[in-house]
C-alpha cells in the first residue's frame, strides 16, 4: 500500500512542478502538439477542456475558440491546431489518462514576416550591411 501512496505524489509532483514546453507557431500555419493520447485523454486550453479522447474517440467541446480548427490524429495520437492566431497563444496541457501524464505546453504564436534583404553600402571602409525586414499588419 505504500508503494501505491508514493507513485501517486509523485505523478501529482510532476503536474504541478513540472517545467511547460515551449512550442512555437506562425499566424495561419499549424502546430501539433507533441504528447500522444492513444485510448483516453484530452487537450486544455487555460483549464478548459477543448478535445477529449474517449476508448480511442475523438470529440471537440463547444468551444467557439477552436472551432474547426482542433483535430486528433488516431495513428500517432497527437493533438493539433490548424490556422493559427495570435490570441492562440497561451498555456495547454495534454492529459494522457492511459498513462497518467500530464504535459503542459507554452505555445507562443508570431506574425510571420518577410524574407530579410540584405544590402551592402560600399561609401566606407570597412563596407557596412544592412538587413530589413517588412512585417505584415493582421487584418
């Protein structure tokens, strides 16, 4: 019985200490979220659920958030969140009730920008660069 009272505190340990991974995505492009759930899980957004696996069945929550954009992958088991915005960003936490393991995740979303030009100005010694960058305003 002890055993069983020490594993407990320490997935609970796990959960609440345990350092989030930082992923990163791009305004209008996806992003999976690296945690399988196979049998039973779900997928939270700031401690709301928004997809849950049941016996290997996926479903959305009512969510307006994510509508249409949330999906589970049955063969690899992983979550994702297809046209990315900037209010996306934020915390998510992977619950995988098979395992019981919780995996949070930071997700930071960015405005994609232009390729960089580089130009070279020749007037002084030694030749100075310069590169830019045009960023997009979001509508």
């Amino acid at each position: 019985m002890r055993i069983f009272s020490t594993c407990l505190l320490f997935t609970t340990a796990v959960s609440v200490f345990g350092q989030s991974v930082e992923l990163n995505g791009i305004v209008g492009e996806s992003v999976k979220f690296p945690a399988a759930v196979k049998k039973g899980g779900s997928l939270m957004y700031s401690g709301i659920t928004s997809g849950d696996v049941t016996n290997s069945h996926f479903r959305t929550t009512s969510n307006e958030k994510f509508s249409g954009r949330l999906d589970w992958d049955s063969s690899t088991g992983l979550f994702s969140l297809s046209r990315l915005k900037l209010e996306d960003s934020g915390e998510y936490k992977v619950q995988n009730t098979d395992q019981n393991i919780n995996t949070v995740f930071q997700l930071n979303v960015y405005i994609p920008v232009s390729k960089p030009h580089v130009s070279v100005t020749r007037d002084e010694y030694p030749c100075k660069l310069m590169c830019t960058v045009e960023r997009e305003e979001q509508k």
